[in-house]
C-alpha cells in the first residue's frame, strides 16, 4: 500500500520571484490522497527563475532566470529523482516573462516583455544552449510587450501574444526553428493580451487579456490565419486594479478557468462542444492574495493555485460534470511562485 501511495504522488517545477526569501527554481510532490505537497527540494540556486518549461517527454527542463548583467536561459536533465544542468546563456539585456520548448526542432522560444522581442535559442546535440534569432516587435506606433509564445498542438505555428501592441499572432517554423511572421490579429485598444491556451480538439485557441479582464475566442486556420468568434468579460464587477493572469483548459476541452490578480478571482467556464464558444459558470475568491499562475492536477479534479506574495498554495476541488470550483485548504509551499508547472 505504501508503494501504491508513492506512485500517486505528482511532481510540480515551481518557479517564482526571489526578492524576499525565495533562492531558486524548486520542485515538489502534491499528494492527491491526503492533500498535502512533500519533498519539496530546490533543483537550482537561481535569481527570478519566474518560468519554466519542459520537453514532451519530460526529461529535459528550461527555465529563465536573471544573470549578474543579463537575462537568460538554462537547460536541465533529468536524472533520477532530480535535474542535472546542461548549460546557461545569457543573452539579453532583460529577462523573459514566458519560455517554451518545441521538441522537434529543440528550440526554445522566450517572450521578452521589457524588450519587446522575440528571442529563440537552439539546444544543440552536445546539449549546447545558442541564441539563433530576434524576432523585434518593437517597431509599431505602438510599445511591444510579447508576454506570451506557444507552439500549436499540431506543431505548425507559433500563438504569440503582445500585450502592449494589442495583437495575437500566428508564426512559421523554418526548418532549424527559426520563425517567421504568418498573420497578425489586432485587438481592441488597451485590451492587453497575456496568455494563451489552445483547445485540444479543435482549431481555437483563447487569449486572456489583462488590462480589460476579458477572454477573446479565436478560431484560427491551418495558414494560420485568426478571426475572433467571441469576446467576453471574465469578471461581473471587477475593479480598477484588475489584472487577470492565468488562463488553463481541462484536457478533454470541456471546460475552461482563469485567475485575475489583485480582485483576487477564480473563474470558470464551460465550453461548447460544437463550436468552442464560452459559457460562464462562476467566479470565486481564489483565497490567496495575488493568484498569477495555478494548474489542473493529472486528475483533473484539484487547481491548484500559488500566492506570488506569499508561501501560500490553495487547494480548490473540481465538480468533474459541472466544472465548479470548492475551496478546500491553504498548505505552505515555495514562497513567491509564479510558475507551477504539472510534471506528470
């Protein structure tokens, strides 16, 4: 029974901020049994390791972190129980706010806010981190602010969403992983796109954005071309201070969750099966004070949420045929997470 109750256990890469206590990007095990997070161990002593990332079969990991003078990436193996570092390059005068990892080309692609740029790395076959290109979107009218880059499901294109610009995008793959611009979508004025998930069974993809609160669905071809479907706002009565953040699906496209820092909500949607239209179910408090990323345990029946300002981790329930959401504890973890991500 013991060797049973081990096996349950599921492991999260928690990244986050270090400028009270926290020393690093961390890992920890969530227990689904009893509700509790064990062996809680640091892979590496890092400065703002705020995102990671990790390849489809989960044996290589990539974080940000913030060198002496710049902002970089490192690389990681898995061994064992824990991560071996490959290497680290830093390359850019400010760090990323998003990393991703596209396995068939092993390139990495980091969304840089402050400098408004694209920047993708290569790891190479001795397992080498290069930076191979900058995609500047900084020559709009407007100030460029890339927050988020995701590859497709299909690996085809790249979403990309910059919030100063107010645009989503859509771009190719050459054939080293280097990418070019396919379509480019603007959204309302002020609107702020942040992040992006895409529906696993079909061609829509939903971008939160965080200076109107708002959800836009946006169905997208295999050119890459995009064309809003829906818009619609993700809180009754929020305030000034609204910032939403965290935008995640269950992974049968059913239903749909975000989080909106400094109101301080949980919000919850259902999904249409015919055309990925949403549906608003509720909102929450997220009972943590600045909800910026949280996640869907393997069962998909606990979020888990992580309070950037505190060591605070909320444990909500899933009604798995209503998709509503029940707060059931606050467990102490990593101190100012932003980042959890699900490795299972």
């Amino acid at each position: 029974m013991k060797g049973e109750a081990n096996e349950m256990k599921q492991n999260y890469i928690l990244g986050g901020y270090t400028k009270k206590v926290n020393d690093g990007l961390y890992q920890t095990n969530f227990d689904p049994e009893t509700l509790t997070f064990t062996n809680t161990r640091r892979i590496a002593e890092l400065t703002n390791p705020t995102f990671a990332t990790l390849s489809e079969n989960k044996k290589l990991l990539f974080a940000l972190y913030q060198g002496e003078e710049l902002g970089g990436v490192i690389a990681f193996e898995k061994i064992d129980d824990g991560w071996k570092e490959l290497d680290r390059i830093a390359a850019t005068e400010k760090m990323g706010s998003h990393i991703e990892y596209r396995d068939e080309t092993r390139t990495i692609y980091v969304s840089n806010y402050h400098e408004g740029a694209l920047d993708v790395y290569s790891l190479d076959k001795d397992n080498n981190l290069w930076h191979i290109q900058r995609e500047n979107h900084d020559q709009h009218p407007d100030k460029s602010n890339v927050h988020y880059a995701g590859v497709s499901h299909d690996d085809t294109m790249l979403f990309v969403a910059d919030l100063g610009q107010d645009t989503v995008s859509t771009y190719g793959f050459k054939d080293d992983g280097q990418i070019t611009l396919l379509f480019e979508l603007s959204l309302p004025k002020g609107s702020g796109p942040r992040h992006i998930v895409e529906h696993p069974n079909a061609p829509v993809i939903y971008v939160i954005t965080e200076l109107s609160s708002e959800i836009y669905v946006i169905r997208f071809s295999v050119d890459g071309k995009l064309d809003i479907v829906q818009q619609l706002d993700i809180l009754h009565h929020g305030s000034r201070d609204a910032s939403s953040a965290a935008i995640k699906m269950t992974s049968n496209g059913q239903y749909l969750y975000t989080s909106t820092r400094y109101d301080n909500r949980l919000a919850s949607f259902l999904v249409s099966q015919q055309d990925g239209t949403l549906e608003k179910i509720a909102e929450i408090s997220a009972e943590v004070s600045v909800p910026r990323d949280f996640a869907l345990d393997e069962s998909q029946r606990y979020l888990l949420v992580p309070d950037q300002d505190s060591n605070q981790m909320a444990i909500f329930e899933r009604d798995l045929e209503t998709g509503e959401l029940h707060f059931i504890k606050i467990n102490q973890t990593i101190p100012e997470c932003v980042c959890i991500l699900p490795n299972y």
